[in-house]
C-alpha cells in the first residue's frame, strides 16, 4: 500500500500528497475495522503475464467512516 501511494500516477488526481504517515493511519484504520466487522478492503494484483502479481490497487466493502447525518457507525 505505502509503494502505491508513492506513485506519481497513482497520485495525480489527489488533492495532495500521500505521505508514509497518511499511510499508515489509513492502514490502521484498514485493520481495524476487519478485527471488529470482518471484512473490509482487499489487495488487487494483475494476473496478466506481462505484470503477474503486480498490486493494482484495493477493493471491498466497509462501513463509512464519516457519514453526515447518517448516525454513528455500527
């Protein structure tokens, strides 16, 4: 997750930076929530020859952490 968000491209069309602190908030929340929900974001990795295992990014489900107006979380 930290080399991801260090890539220009993937970073482009942020707002800002995303430094190895922000990071690793986000991961912590990321834990977090699988120990006390579970289930929660997933590592994508490419399955083309060309880049095998290469991470793509995440995907999953989660319960938000800011909703306006929409109550306290589970």
């Amino acid at each position: 997750m930290a080399a991801i968000n260090r890539d220009p491209e993937v970073t482009k069309d942020l707002n800002r930076p995303v430094g190895d602190d922000a990071v690793a908030a986000f991961y912590q929340l990321v834990t977090d929530h699988w120990k006390r929900h579970g289930f929660g974001f997933y590592a994508v990795e490419s399955t083309e020859a060309d880049t095998a295992a290469a991470l793509l990014g995440f995907v999953g489900v989660a319960y938000p952490l800011v909703s306006a107006g929409a109550g306290a979380p589970p």
